[in-house]
DNA sequence: CCACGATCCTGCTAGC
DNA sequence: TGCTAGCAGGATCGTG
C-alpha cells in the first residue's frame, strides 16, 4: 500500500531515472478505469506532444508537470508507475502506457484498479476532490494543528485521526500503527484522552517512521515498485505490522491484531497499554 | 459536525 | 486436490 515513503519514492526513482525534459509521444489507455478525468480520447489527446518538466508529491498523489497541465497519479493499494524499456514484455494490469521521446515508456499498472489518473484543467479544476482537501505534509505538521484535531475529535480513536488524510496527509495503514507503536499509545486511544506530552510522542513518531521509511525507500509486501521496478526494504524494519504473535522489538510481548477504524491494527499490548 | 459500514477490485490463503 | 469464503485496504458515499 504506497504511502507517503513510497510515493516520494517513486517520485525520487522517476527523477533520477531521467523522466523530467523527456516529451509524451503517444498515449495509450489500454483500461479506461485507470482514466478518473476526462474521458480517455481527451485525456490521451491532451497529454500527447506535452513535455513532463517535473515530479511533485502531495501527499499520497504524484504530480507531473506537463507543460502547463498537471496530470495527478495515485496509486492506491496496488499501482505501480516506472519507467520501462519499450521492449520489456507488458507485466499483467498494465492499464496506461505513455510513449516517451527516448523511446522508453512510462507504465502504470494496477492490480485492484483503485488507483489511477486525472488530467488537471488548465485551471486547475477537475483535480481530484481530495487533493485539495489535504492536511499539511507530516513535517509540516504543528502540535497546535494535533492539539486542535484532538479537542474537535475528542471522542475518536487517535488511529483514525491519522488516517485521515484532511487533517494530515500522506500516512496509511502501515504508518499509522508504526508510528503510534514508536510513540507508545494505544491506536484505540480516545484523541481527547491524550495528554499534551502522549501528542508530542505521536507527531515524534510519525515524523521518525516516515524518514525512516523513506531512507529505505519504502515498504514492499508484495506490490509495491519504485519509479525503476525497485522494491522497498523498510519491511524487515517494521515493529508492529504484519507482526502478529512475534515478539515486539522493544519488550518482547507478542503483537496482537485488532481491528480499529475498521482496518487491521496491529499494536504491542505492553507498550501500548489500552487506558491511559 | 462526526463516526461507521458498505463499496470498489483482484489475488492470496485458510479451511473444509 | 480443489473449491470457496474471507481478508487485504485508500478513499468515497450513504446512513445514523
């Protein structure tokens, strides 16, 4: 599931594999799903001949600046977006190929097709609602903006806070239990229940597991690629998800799995005790 | 205003 | 061995 880490992360790979200054040349959608704005012959129309200047991240969207329009790319749970010699045989989900001007292509692929783009008007209308809803990125965070979340959504368990891409954006399932297990509060805590310095502890912590992530350029379960078909090795370092019945790294009591916010939660019983 | 469950989708896997 | 039901979850939408 690409989060912040491995969004930046394909966004660096992408960079470095020489994308920016390269024109789209063809387009091809070969599933419209893939498709969010506008239709596919204008969406393959408009992009066509447009010169990729560059690669912004917002959140969990990447954004590519072509020429005046930005073409908008999330990736979900399961996309994938690299660049790829032409000749390399087509990986299955292939849904959108963008013919690039040295021959190499831009792929993206999506197993679930839950992910895929939006070509921006040249307004900057039609993006995608949620882009402009977005909290500030994690190191942007302030503790003012979590102590104000915590006072408004008091009653709410600080995991769904987290989640909650308006209030900050970028993190995901993993991230959310990784950083609230580094912090030493329980994901099922009332955000009204935290104390000022149990706040401190989580933004420590989602900004700590985020560079973390991004120093080993992110998580690979199964899917997920950078911009070059890279996996990610911050798996072997996680401390709570995907742990279930293993011994935490901090105290060796077993992680146990729970649901909360309903998604799976994972959390070390001992470190994260479940009232204050 | 906020929370929660269902929904989308496919591949993997636990269980029979 | 082979089938199926359940699970995985980011974001959205409808309901309470």
């Amino acid at each position: 599931m690409p989060e912040l880490p491995e969004v930046e992360t394909v966004r660096r790979t992408l960079l470095e594999g020489g994308l920016a200054g390269l024109a789209i040349v063809a387009v091809r959608v070969l599933h419209p799903d893939a498709v969010h704005w506008p239709d596919t012959a204008r969406f393959s129309r408009e992009l066509q001949g447009r010169r990729i200047d560059g690669v912004r991240r917002r959140g969990k969207f990447l954004l590519l600046d072509c020429g005046g329009r930005t073409l908008a790319c999330h990736l979900r749970m399961t996309g994938r977006l690299w660049l790829s010699a032409a000749q390399e045989a087509h990986l299955s989900h292939t849904h959108v190929v963008l013919e690039l001007s040295d021959g190499r292509e831009l792929r993206f692929r999506d197993v679930r097709r839950f992910g895929g783009f939006t070509l921006m008007e040249p307004d900057g209308s039609m993006g995608p609602p949620l882009l402009a809803r977005l909290g500030p990125e994690p190191e942007e965070l302030s503790l003012a903006d979590l102590a104000r979340a915590c006072s408004r959504r008091a009653g709410s368990p600080v995991k769904s806070l987290l989640l909650d891409q308006a209030f900050v954006a970028g993190l995901g399932n993993i991230y959310a239990d990784e950083a609230l297990h580094r912090a030493g509060v329980h994901p099922g805590r009332t955000c009204g229940s935290l104390s000022t310095q149990e706040q401190g502890a989580v933004r420590r912590g989602v900004r700590t597991v985020l560079r973390e992530a991004l120093r080993h350029r992110g998580t690979t379960f199964l899917d997920f690629r950078d911009g070059a078909g890279e996996p990610g090795a911050f798996q072997a370092f996680l401390r709570v998800y995907g742990r279930e019945g293993l011994p935490c790294r901090r105290c060796t009591t077993p992680i146990a799995k729970t649901r909360i916010a309903g998604r799976g939660t994972h959390l070390c019983p001992r470190c994260q005790p479940e009232g204050e």
